[in-house]
C-alpha cells in the first residue's frame, strides 16, 4: 500500500493496484450502508429493499424476464439513434468550425438546446412520432445530437493551423483541407463517444417508459407498475453493468484503433490527436 505521502501528492498518479484496491473500497461501502439501513429498517422496505432480495430478483430478471433480450433492444434502439446522430453531427461540426458563418448560423439554435431538459421534449416527439419505435429512436437522436455537435466543434477547432498551412503548401485544396481536418480531430471525437454512450443510456429508460413491450427501461417500469421494488432494484443494476460493459467496450476499441493517444496523453491539443502532419495529409490525398 502507497504511504500517506503519496496518496496526498497533488496530481501524483497511483498504483493500478492501488487504484483497483481503491475502486474495491468504495463499492464495499456503498454496499455496507444499504445492508446497515436495511438491516435496521431505517427506511421504508419499498423504498430500499434488502439486498438478498435484490440479488434473488436479479436472478429472476435473467431466468424469467429476459434480461439479456431487453438489455439487446435498449442497446439496439441508442445504436440506431448514435449512427444517425454520428453521421449528421460529425460532418455538420467539421463544416461549422472550418466556416464561421456556418457556425454563427447554427449555433444560436444548437447551443440553447444543450441546456433545455429533454423530458420537456418528450410529448412534443409523441406528437410529432406517435408511440412506437420512431419516436423513440429520434428521442434518443435528439438527446445525444447537440452534445456531438459541439464536441466535434470544438476539436476540430483544436487542430493546428500549422497542419492546414503545411497542407496548403503542399498543393492540398478545400476538401484536402476538410478531410485533414477529420482524420485529425476524430480520435479525440471517438474519445466523446463513451460519454454519448452514457446519454444514451440515461434517455432510453424515459424513452421505453412510454408504450413499450422489450427493453430495460420497460423492464423497470413494468416491475414498478406492481410495486416489485426488489426487480426495479434488480433492473437497475442490470442497467449499470450494461452501461459499462458497452463504456469499456468502447475503450477498448480506442486503445486499439489509437494507440498513439496513450503514449501522447501529456501533450495537449492538436498535438495529442494526430501522430504527424506529413501522415495525415498523405491520408488526406489518398481520400480524396
């Protein structure tokens, strides 16, 4: 175990096995507390059910209520809504930050929606979708489309002019430039995608609340209709280890697709995105 002195070292990394020991120590707490308050019925027994109980109906939810094929619908429904939200956002920010009066066209209506409540959006989607999958999926696409947006704004913002100059006197032209621009800023882009990920997880259960036979969401609310609170419990977990299965997922690809961000994870901006600007701007022409 790392002594005092380390653990309290201002921006001092740690240990993965103190790191690991650390993550270990936090769950066995929370889990502590839910035993002690259960244990002493502190709280009402529907609010907080005991986790024996919870862990029974866990059980259940994968024997009985197809926990695997509703966790396959929700993730089904954000990957549709991701695909769509990806191919209209990333070439929208590119555009947007290579021109500014592009981004001062749209920016003025996508950046209040970042901090609108998406809840208040819902019946205006089942008007507009009525109640079936359609609805749900541009739901979802709406949630995560304005936080992409201004991701992919802002890094490609971060790329070094220095590459564009370089590419200009090398003969690149305009759509030389754009394609640089997107080789350049997409692994800190693909980074953001975790983070989407999230969104989407926290939107679909509100999403599959309204008219729906498959899913986590529906899941939960179905056990909540009959105040099977252990299930609800249950079901909230199965949402948490999905979520983060699909997170390390998604970090594993990054590793794999972009090694060269580990080694550079010091350096800032543009720097820590591309590996070299003669590279990409090879990329850029071969694409072209």
């Amino acid at each position: 175990m790392a002594n005092l002195n380390e653990l309290f070292s201002i921006r001092k990394e740690i240990s993965p096995r103190v790191r690991l020991g650390l993550g270990f120590l936090s769950w066995m707490i929370v889990i502590l507390v839910w035993i002690g308050l259960t244990h002493w019925e502190l709280l009402p027994p529907f609010s907080l059910p005991k986790p024996l109980g919870v862990m029974r109906a866990f059980g259940k939810l994968w024997t009985e209520y197809d926990l695997l094929g509703n966790v396959g619908e929700s993730w089904w429904r954000i990957a549709q809504a991701f695909f769509w939200c990806a191919v209209i956002a990333i070439p929208l920010g590119i555009l947007m930050a290579s021109f500014r009066w592009l981004f001062e066209l749209i920016n003025p209506v996508a950046a209040p929606m970042r901090a609108m409540p998406l809840t208040a959006f819902l019946p205006a989607f089942i008007a507009l979708f009525g109640m079936d999958e359609t609805m749900k999926v541009a739901f979802l696409w709406f949630g995560m489309f304005f936080y992409l947006l201004a991701v992919v704004v802002e890094e490609v913002n971060r790329v070094d002019n220095a590459l564009l100059e370089t590419a200009y006197t090398l003969g690149a032209k305009r759509r030389h430039a754009l394609w640089l621009m997107f080789r350049a800023s997409f692994p800190a882009i693909f980074s953001s995608f975790r983070i989407l990920y999230d969104i989407g997880w926290t939107y679909v259960i509100l999403a599959e609340m309204v008219n729906a036979r498959k899913g986590v969401g529906y899941m939960v609310e179905a056990a909540r209709k009959v105040l099977d609170f252990e299930r609800v419990y249950a079901g909230i977990i199965a949402i948490g280890i999905a979520a983060f299965l699909f997170r390390f997922l998604l970090t594993f690809l990054e590793r794999k697709l972009f090694p060269w961000r580990q080694a550079t994870a010091a350096l800032s901006g543009a720097a820590a995105a591309v590996p070299s600007a003669h590279a990409h701007l090879k990329a850029a022409k071969r694409g072209a």
